[in-house]
C-alpha cells in the first residue's frame, strides 16, 4: 500500500542519499558542493502546499545543508548524532503520533528513525541494511527527484477525487 497524504502529519528526510546522489565535490580549499535534483523544489512546493511540515535531519554539519534547505524552504536540523532520539523530540514538540511520521533515510545511521515511524521510506539505493526496515521504497535513486516523486505518490489520492 502506498503512503497517502491524509496519513502523515510531519516528513522528516535525511539529507545525503536521500536529496542528494550520496557523493560529494570536495575542492582544493575545502569547500564542498553537492547534486542535488531540481525536482524536488517542486515536490516540496506541492507538499507544503498540501499543508505537510517537512525537515532535513542530518548526523553532517556543512552549509550545503543549510544552503538546500533555505531554498526548499525546509527547516534544517544538522548534527544529529542519534536521529531516532531528534524525531522522538519533534514529534513531542508538535503533540503528534510516531505512527503519522514519515522518515526517508538511506543508510545504516538512517535505521533508527526508520524503524520508529510508521512511514519508512528509503529510495532504490538505499543501504541493503536499512533497505528492509522500509514501508515504503522510491522508484528512483537518492538525489534524483525522492521528494518529487513522493509528492506524486501522496497526493495522488487527491488528484483522483
């Protein structure tokens, strides 16, 4: 069964694999770039459209976190050693329930936060590891359009009515 919109209240996405290919420019002064998928803005566009709060939760601290995240519009948390222990936080923050939580991970540092939502989600390339722990699973690659596709795959529902 695939996720729909009315079961989640709050989507949480790791950052590297999930909205980015996993692999990293590292220039001779230090700086680091990215790939990231154009489509995702829009997959967050029509996700904040339909009301969904979403947040990057990365165990990295490095501004092209904070850089993507301003321009998705999504709110950054960057140095989270123990995922599972940060969503429990927001999710008491907010008053909601672990089980209308969405987590989208990639990797072994993912599997605690997947396996204590009720919507687990890793894209095709996911970790064999945490592969398993999912839901749900991306037709596409981390970095090539995850939150885009999972826009269509949420909101389609809505479409259809």
């Amino acid at each position: 069964m695939n996720p729909r919109r009315a079961d989640i209240d709050l989507l949480v996405t790791d950052f590297d694999g999930v909205l980015t290919d996993d692999k990293v420019l590292v220039f001779d002064d230090g700086h680091e770039a990215v790939r990231c998928s154009r489509s995702d803005g829009l997959g967050c566009d029509l996700l904040r459209g339909s009301g969904l709060e979403m947040i990057i939760l990365s165990t990295e601290r490095n501004p092209v976190v904070s850089a993507r995240g301003a321009k998705l519009r999504i709110a950054v948390i960057q140095g989270s050693a123990d995922k599972a222990a940060a969503l429990r936080e927001l999710v008491d923050e907010r008053g909601l329930d672990l089980d209308r939580v969405m987590f989208i991970g990639n990797d072994v540092n993912d599997a605690g936060a997947l396996s204590i939502v009720g919507w687990p989600v890793v894209p095709a390339d996911a970790h064999p590891d945490v592969a398993g722990l999912a839901r749900h699973t991306t037709i596409v690659n981390g970095g090539e359009g995850v939150l885009r596709e999972l826009a269509s795959t949420l909101l389609l529902e809505q479409e259809e009515t």
